[in-house]
C-alpha cells in the first residue's frame, strides 16, 4: 500500500464544515498550487473554491481526501473514495476503537469500506505537507514552507499542533498526527518519510509500539538512508501510562523494554519536547555525532560554569587543549585571557570582528566534534543587538573557513530569538535553545552516532503469544534443571528419592556434602523444605523424613562450595515485546537490592556481558576485597544458553526463574542452584 499520493497530493477532497473549510484556508494560507475540492450537502462555494455534492459529481480521483463529518457518515464516504480509486484519506472523526462499545465494531467497518485504499486515522488531525503547502489539517498550524526540513509524527494531535508553533528555527517538512493507526502506523510513517529526499531527520512523540518487530525494521530503512530518528516516549510514570492507554487505547508497554529498543535500533530518546526539538535541529544539520568532544567559548565564566555542570549529566566532554591548539590561540588573544577549554575570551576584542573570528578559527582549529558559542542575545524589541551580532558573524566567519560543526547556544530561551535561529541556521550554524535541552539535543545527536557504528545488529525476536493448546504447568526443579542442561546451562549432579533410605543412597554414590530438596514445593526455605551441607546418608535420610509431609519425591544435588557472586536470571513476558530476559543479582539480595537489568531477545555474548558488568553487585565480580575474580565468561555462556531454549519456546514459556545461579572462581564455570520454569510441557 503506497502513501505517495496522499504525501505529496495534486487534488485534494474537502469533506465537512468547519474543519473542512480550516483545511481549506490553510492550504491557500501555504500557497498549495494543487486541487481543491469542496464537497457539501448545500453550499456552492467555500473560500471561493467550486463546491461538489459527492465523491461522484468530483472531477477527478483525487489524491487526498480530508473527511471531517460524523463517524457514521465517514465510513460511506471513505467507502466511496475507496470505489473512485482515491490515493488516501484522513479520517477526522472521533468514537471508532479508542471509545470502545460500538466504536469497535465501527471502526471494523471502516476498515472495511477504505477496500485498498490508505487511511490515515481514524481520530486524528492528519498531515501538513510544508515541502508542497498541502495541509490536510483542520485547525490553525504555525509552521512555515521549507525546501527541506525533518518530519514528526506523533500519536497525540494536540502535541503535534503544538510542535507547529515552536519559535526555535527547526524547519519542518512535514508533521503527521497518527491517530488510532487503523491502517497506517508508526513503522509506515518512519518508512515512509525516510525514503523522501526532503526530509533530513525524523522525530516521534509515541505513547507505545505496537508491533516492535515491525519498528525496528522501519528504523533499519531510515539508518540505511541516513535519515537519523529521535524519540520523546511518554509513559515513564503510571499515571502517564494510564493516560495514554484511556486517552488513544495504544499499548504503553514496558518503559525499560523501550529503552532497550531505542539503544537496539540506534533511537536517540529524549525526555521533553524541548530537547525534541533542540536534537532535531542538530541532526538536521549537523546529522549524527561521530565523537563526545566539545569545544566550548564565552565571555562569561558564570555561563562556563553553568555548562560545565550540566555536562555531568551527559557523555560529552570539554577536553584539554591541545599543545599546538594552546600555542596557536595564545597567539590571537590578549595577555590577561588564560588559554584552555572552556575559552573565557573576554570583551578585549568584542566589536572587532576580524580579531573574534580569528580567535574561533585557531580555536576551533583543535578539532572538537562541535564547538560551541555560548551567546545570549538581548531583547530586539528594547535594546541594541548590533554587537551580538558582531560576534555572531565572527562565529560564522570562523565556521566557514573550518571543518568543524559550530553551535551558537544562548543559556536562556528566551534569548535565542526566531529570527537569530534562523538565520544562524542558514549558515549552518546549529541555535541550541537552553543549556540542558541545547545539551540534551547534543547528547541524542551522539547516541545516534555511536549506535550507526555498532556491528552487533540482530533482528529483534517476534513476539509470540503463548500457545493455547495446552494449559500451562510449573515445572518441579528436576524438570526445569534437566531442559536448562540440555541447552548448556550447568546444573548440580542429582537424582530424584521417594524415600529416606532411597535418599541415603542416592547421597553415597554422590559423594558428600550434599543439599536435599523437596520436590514440587513453591518456597521452599520458608517452609522447610531445604536442606543444605548434610554429610551423612543418617543427615540425608533425617533431612527426607522432616520433609515428608511436604512432599513424596526429593531432589539430592551435591553440594557446591567456592561461589564468588550470585544471580538471578529471569525469563519474563511483556504484551507488546514477548519473551524477554531479566539479570540481577541474586540469592536473598533479590528482592533487598533491586538489582537488575533486562534484555530484549536475541541477545549476543558482548551484550550480556555489559550487562552484567552494569550491576550495583558488578564489583564482586572483579575480586572484592581479596576475593576470587567470578567467571563472567562461564556465566555469558550460561545465559545465551537460557537465551537460547527461550528463543526455541517463545511461544510456551511463560515463567523462567533461576536464582542462583552461582558464580564459581575464574575458570571454574557457573551452576544452577535453582530452577523453575512455568510452560506448556514440552513433548
């Protein structure tokens, strides 16, 4: 199903009142040079274009419809634009699947009657096409017409008009609210707007994925086409997540999984709107940062310092001079300036543009990967901005004549006016709104880069739903160490007792200490039904007849000495992402520490390893006070084992509990202390 009519439209159909005539107004607002045509029940004009009475009495196919008519009437003319063999519709009608009740089937007979045809909505604002002037929109928007600019697409409409009517000089080639995503979702619009010569970045405001798999492609089709993505996620807190699945009924999903697919994909995620914007801006002109060093230049040591700890909360870096950088600007400045990075240049040559771009040439000469000039401009209506001014063209004097990238950041919005922005802009000099976005925007245009480099790209696991012909059962721990061994994870040598003196022998032929374990008992050291360390097959068969009332079969493991560390190595279920791994440390400082990480399927050896190491318990991997160094090596092959059997049974694993799994000294491997798995029995 092609969107290219509709994204770049020659005719559009009006249907409707006021929303339609909004569409209209914006679009001869933005000089849209297409066809326009109005259809109403009794007008003739509307802001004098022709008025039609129905899809049939148009003219042509057009290439774009906008129907804003009830939600009833909507599903007849979609169904009539679907037979006349239009390119697309936008749907503006509210109380389809987000309402429930009879929404739901409305909107399946919606789904019905737009046949072929693309369908952007229901309950959405459409699309504003700023490239072509086609404003498929039925409100008042802020945005301007570019050549070329980025494209945003959210799930919320309100967000999107509000993006609109940002004042910070990001160029906007399109904006696209996507509603309830009937049959154009967020993978659909990424692909889409990644494939268009005009757009140079993509930014997201989503409330969920509904289908990652699908994402994650979608993003490798924007990577490979250099077009960078950068995300604003809602739904970190509970209360945001529950109101965006009453507000649009989209899956929030779990925030860490999302987090994870972002670093999976190379998804650059931010955390305001403003720092959204600020990222853009950067990657739309800058693209991707290849490296964290800044180089950073005021007047001020007050602004300095504010920058240098903001810093503290990102990868970037002020790195030293060079010796040759130090010489070389020593060479521009005054005598009282002290040379370094940050650069205090002072106001010695503030109204002298040749000696301030002179300055920035040798110091941009150091070759950071952006420098900065922190600039607040004073207020155009009330004071005298010629001297700024003066600064600002050095700046773009210096960039010119450097291979560098160059921003110009005002610490305060409020002091980096629209028209400053983009005129800095139209040199290719990034305006950085505000420290902590201006950082956060630098900060996403990194992340971006680093991940383009990595070479570990796997395709995600699809998500399978849990079979349901069968009914689930828990595994007793026998079970549940006998399958983890057939996929490599080491387990104690054992055998199953129904009797004390059974036990006794079993014990022997083990070879003490052993560890004796009712079978089929949920928490078992709550209620008894562990014993550890027992030397005799007397203790064994004692430790069996204490046990008896719990259970009728017994688990006899030898006993394992020297564990360095413990963990936990989980196997968890998330709606939208499927099965999913979850590391932490383990033993009785599970539920103390919280300590875990999760991990998307599959995963890869370098993976699990770091994130392993990102632990709080990490340092008793390394040798804590004089302990053995734990083989992490031993334990990497462990859980790409567990990885491994949940691949092969994504679709019947509902529950995988390993805790601990016992970190033997470097060389002597790992086991399996415990084990429960909760699935469709394997045949």
């Amino acid at each position: 199903m092609s969107f290219s009519r509709v994204l770049q439209p020659r005719s559009i159909a009006v249907f409707g009142g006021r929303e339609a005539e909004e569409v209209i107004r914006q679009c001869d607002r933005m000089q849209y040079l297409g066809e326009i045509w109005p259809v109403h029940p009794s007008k003739t004009e509307i802001l004098g274009h022709k008025v039609y009475r129905s899809v049939e009495e148009l003219p042509g196919s057009p290439d774009a419809a906008y129907v804003a008519v009830n939600r009833h009437l909507s599903i007849d003319i979609v169904r009539a634009l679907a037979e006349r063999g239009a390119g697309g519709a936008v749907c503006f009608a509210t109380g389809y699947g987000e309402a429930g009740g009879e929404g739901v089937e409305l909107q399946r007979r919606l789904l019905e009657a737009s046949g072929d045809m693309p369908l952007l909505g229901p309950n959405c604002y459409g699309m504003l096409n700023y490239v072509d002037g086609a404003m498929l929109w039925p409100d008042q928007q802020g945005g301007s017409r570019v050549e070329r600019g980025v494209a945003i697409v959210t799930m919320s409409s309100n967000v999107a008009f509000n993006l609109t009517m940002q004042r910070r000089g990001l160029p906007v080639s399109y904006v696209l609210s996507l509603g309830n995503k009937l049959k154009f979702d967020l993978h659909d619009a990424i692909s889409t707007f990644a494939q268009q010569e005009r757009v140079s970045a993509i930014g997201l405001y989503i409330e969920g994925i509904s289908d990652p798999c699908a994402f994650e492609a979608a993003i490798a089709v924007a990577r490979k086409l250099g077009k960078p993505v950068v995300a604003l996620k809602s739904g970190r807190s509970a209360a945001a997540q529950k109101m965006a699945l009453s507000h649009t009924a989209s899956l929030s999903g779990s925030d860490e999984l999302m987090n994870l697919l972002f670093e999976r994909t190379g998804v650059a995620r931010v955390h305001s709107l403003e720092a959204l914007v600020e990222a853009l801006k950067v990657l739309h002109l800058c693209g991707p940062l290849s490296g964290n060093r800044l180089g950073v230049m005021s007047t001020s040591g007050g602004d300095l310092s504010l920058i240098g700890d903001a810093l503290e909360h990102t990868d970037l870096l002020m790195p030293a001079l060079s010796p040759e950088g130090t010489e070389r600007l020593a060479a521009t400045l005054h005598e009282r300036v002290v040379v370094g990075n940050p650069l205090d240049y002072q106001m010695f040559d503030w109204n002298d543009q040749p000696r301030m771009a002179e300055t920035i040439d040798a110091f941009m000469a150091d070759g950071f990967d952006m420098t900065i000039s922190l600039l607040d401009f004073p207020r155009a209506d009330l004071c005298d901005t010629a001297s700024w001014e003066i600064a600002e063209r050095a700046l773009v004097q210096a960039a010119q004549r450097c291979p560098g990238k160059a921003a110009v950041m005002a610490t305060l919005t409020d002091n980096m006016g629209e028209a400053v922005a983009q005129r800095l802009s139209a040199q290719g000099i990034v305006p950085l709104s505000g420290i902590d976005d201006g950082l956060a925007g630098l900060q996403a245009a990194l992340t971006v880069g680093r991940a383009w480099t990595r070479l570990d790209y796997q395709s995600l696991l699809k998500n399978q739903p849990l079979r349901r012909d069968a009914s689930l059962t828990l595994l007793d721990e026998a079970e549940s160490k006998q399958l983890l061994a057939y996929h490599g994870v080491p387990v104690p040598q054992s055998a199953i007792a129904h009797s004390s003196a059974e036990a006794a022998a079993v014990a022997e032929r083990l070879g003490f200490p052993v560890v004796v374990k009712a079978l089929g008992v949920a928490h078992k050291t709550d209620v008894g039904g562990v014993q550890l360390n027992l030397h005799s097959g007397q203790a064994v068969a004692a430790a069996v007849e204490q046990m008896s009332a719990l259970s009728s079969s017994f688990l006899i493991e030898k006993m394992i000495g020297g564990c360095v560390a413990e963990l936990i190595v989980g196997v968890a279920r998330d709606e939208q992402f499927g099965a999913y791994l979850v590391l932490g440390a383990g033993g009785i400082l599970v539920e103390l520490l919280k300590d875990s990480r999760s991990l998307l399927l599959p995963v890869t050896k370098p993976q699990v390893l770091e994130a392993l190491q990102s632990l709080k318990c990490a340092p008793l991997f390394a040798g804590f006070r004089g302990r053995p160094r734990a083989d992490l090596e031993a334990a990497a092959e462990a859980i790409l084992g567990i990885a491994e059997f949940v691949q092969e049974h994504a679709d019947a694993i509902a529950e995988l509990d390993i805790n601990p799994l016992m970190l033997l000294a470097e060389g002597r491997g790992v086991v399996a202390a415990d084990a429960l798995i909760r699935m469709v029995r394997p045949d």
